[in-house]
C-alpha cells in the first residue's frame, strides 16, 4: 500500500501542477485532442474513486473532532493541584 500511497501523492503534485497552468476554460481551448478524450474518458471513474475517498476521511475526521462526553478521559477544567 506504500507503493500506492507514494503514487498518490505524486498524481496529485502533478494535478496541481497541471491546474496552476490554466484556467479550465484555457485548458478546454489549449489542450490537445488526445489529452481531452482521456480526461473525459477517465474523470468519472477517478472523480467517483476520489470522491469516496474523500467522503469516508470526512466522516472518519468528524468522528474525531467530537467530544467524548461523559468519558473519563473528558477533562472538564478547572481542577488544578
């Protein structure tokens, strides 16, 4: 999964590189034919993966961000030795 994590990380180096050159109406009118087809062939299924990917981590980080009430490990303030 490193491998995969790695990949990850340098895709999304290389999109944002890629989205800092143009506009997305600059790249509609600059980009290559070719280039074009693959993007709109393959955005649904990257967009889809990527979306759900990105649903689960939110759910997972506002899962995180909730107080524990009522646990022990709450710490109210207040008390001070």
């Amino acid at each position: 999964m490193e491998d995969a994590s790695e990949r990850l990380l340098r895709a999304l180096e290389a999109w944002e590189s890629a989205v800092e050159l143009a506009t997305p109406d600059e790249a509609r009118d600059a980009f290559d034919e070719a280039s074009l087809q693959v993007f709109w062939q393959r955005w649904p299924h990257v967009s889809s993966w990527g979306g759900a990917v990105w649903r689960r981590l939110n759910e997972d980080l506002a899962d995180a961000a909730k107080p524990l009430a009522d646990s022990e490990h709450h710490e109210v303030g207040g008390e001070g030795g």
